[in-house]
C-alpha cells in the first residue's frame, strides 16, 4: 500500500508543478499544446517503442487486452441504453457521450501511473493498442457515419489508424519484441532519450490543462449526460474489469489490480478534440474530462483498499 502511495504521490507532485507553471504562464499560453503536441508525436512514439520493445508479446496481447475491450465496449453500450431515450441525443453525441464514458486517458496519465504505481510502463500498452487500433477507430467511423461532412471509407480509416505515431511506436516495439531485434547502440541511446521526456512532459502538460476549468455550469444544459458518463467511467468500467478479471480470466490478485486501475484511468483528453472536430457534445466532453480527471486519481487511490 505504501508503494502504491508513494506513485501517486510523484505523480501529483509533478501535476502540481505544471498547474503552477500554468497559473503563472512562464512557458506562455500554447505550453499544453505544444507540450500534447511534443508527446503524442515525439516522446510517447518512442516510449511505447522501447518499452514494449523489451516486452513479453504473450502478455501485452493477453488477458489485459481482453479485459480492457470488454469493459470499454460495456461501457460505452450501458451509457447509450441509459440516455438515448431519457436524454435524446442525437446517434453523433451519444457516440461522443458514449467514448467519453469508456475511453481512458492510456498515455497522459495511463503511462505515468503505470511507471510510478504499478511499477511498469508495459502494463499501459494493452489498454493504448485496443484503444487506438480498434475501438477508437470504430467510434470515428460511426460519427462520420451520423454526419453529412466528415464521410469517409474502410480505408481512409484503417489508412489514418496506421498513420497514428502511437500505433506506429507500438507496433514496431511489438515486432522488435516477437522476432527479438536488438537495435545498435547509436540508435537505441537517442531513442531512449527522447522516450525520457514524455512523463514529466505528460504530467506538466495535464497539470496546466486544470488551470481556470469550471465544469458543470448551470447553463450547459449537459449536466445529466456529464454525471452519467463520469459515474459510467470512474465506477462501472473498473467494476467491470474487476468482474472480467474474476470471473472470465481468472487473474490473481495483483493482475486484477492491475486491469481494474487501467479501467479507472480518466477520460481521453482527445475525446474533446473529436467533440470539436464533429461539433457535437463539445461541454459534455469537456466536462466529463476534466470532471473524471479531477476525481480519478484520488478514486483510485480506494482501489487497493476495496481489493484487499
């Protein structure tokens, strides 16, 4: 329990450096979008290549692959059956709702926690594979589906699916690993190097990103869908995961908690830019990610309590 305290503890400890370096603006107003920006295309790539590259395939493509589509595909299915017809959304913001209820923040903050409290990045990838290669893709292609000016084809989505430089870093990592390529010195050191910059850059970037948020105004007029999709997310996956971990793979204790804390994870701060992008439940989106990312760190904290 100490341990997993003292993770949460780093990882709270270098939020809090980036909410100040936010409020006080020393890296100027675009610091998060250039710091999201730094770590999606350059520093997480490379994170993910070097840590799945020293990985055991079997057990990124095993049973937390599994639990992790199973509890992201019934959570997003019981957020429409609870609000398609009580809230009447339209199909293309109850698909935003419904990814904003089960998709997890797997690289902002899944890395870090899987560093710092389970005491290793790898335990991330699954949950970044699924996420990115599969049912990320499915949602879009859905949304595209439901509006008149973002059609696209089976292969412009698989095409912009492999284009992604996580699904890039990852499927490299996951060949070096299967065919047990070493890569030469000169070549391993720099990628290491950059792989270093993106937790701290990560966590800094996500602490200023909590700077002057409010959510949950009166006059959204999304306060329901914003509570359902943050209970769905915070309460129900990990509750589902554990259940999948329990009763269908069957995993020992320390990989349930495992599984059940990727589960927790907060929403993907990306699902606000695809609310953008559709300009469809862009508060709600909004909401529910800085809502679930606020309450999730100190929820998770509960879980090893409620495990033992």
């Amino acid at each position: 329990m100490s341990g997993v305290l003292s993770g949460f503890a780093v990882v709270w400890s270098v939020i809090a450096v980036g909410f100040l370096v936010g409020k006080t603006g020393v890296l100027g107003e675009n610091a998060r979008y250039v710091l999201n920006r730094l770590t999606f295309f350059v520093a997480s790539p490379a994170l993910l290549f070097t840590t799945l590259a020293d990985s055991e395939p079997a057990a990124v493509l095993g049973p937390y692959l599994g639990v992790a589509a199973i509890s992201s595909v019934l959570t997003a299915v019981a957020f429409v059956v609870l609000t398609r017809w009580w809230l009447r959304r339209d199909l293309t913001e109850t698909t935003i709702g419904a990814m904003s209820a089960s998709t997890v923040n797997s690289a902002n903050l899944g890395l870090p926690i899987a560093l710092y409290v389970l005491g290793n990045m790898e335990y991330a990838a699954p949950v970044i594979l699924w996420q990115l290669a599969l049912f990320s893709p499915v949602c879009l292609a859905i949304l595209d589906a439901s509006t008149s000016r973002h059609r696209t084809t089976v292969f412009s989505m698989l095409s912009q699916t492999a284009k992604n430089p996580m699904i890039v870093g990852s499927l490299a990592g996951l060949i070096c690993a299967v065919f047990e390529v070493q890569l030469p010195q000169p070549l391993a050191d720099p990628i290491e190097l950059i792989a270093g910059a993106s937790i701290p850059a990560m966590l800094i970037a996500f602490g200023i990103s909590l700077v002057g948020s409010k959510p949950l105004e009166a006059s959204s007029g999304r306060r329901a869908d914003t509570l359902v999709a943050t209970a769905l997310k915070l309460v129900f996956q990990p509750v589902v995961a554990w259940m999948c971990a329990t009763w269908i793979f069957d995993l020992n204790e320390t990989d349930t908690f495992i599984v059940v804390i990727m589960a927790a994870l907060p929403t993907a701060q990306n699902i606000f830019v695809t609310a953008s992008r559709y300009e469809r439940g862009i508060i709600q989106a909004k909401d529910t990610v800085l809502l679930t990312t606020i309450v999730a760190v100190p929820a998770m904290m509960l879980v090893p309590l409620l495990l033992t």
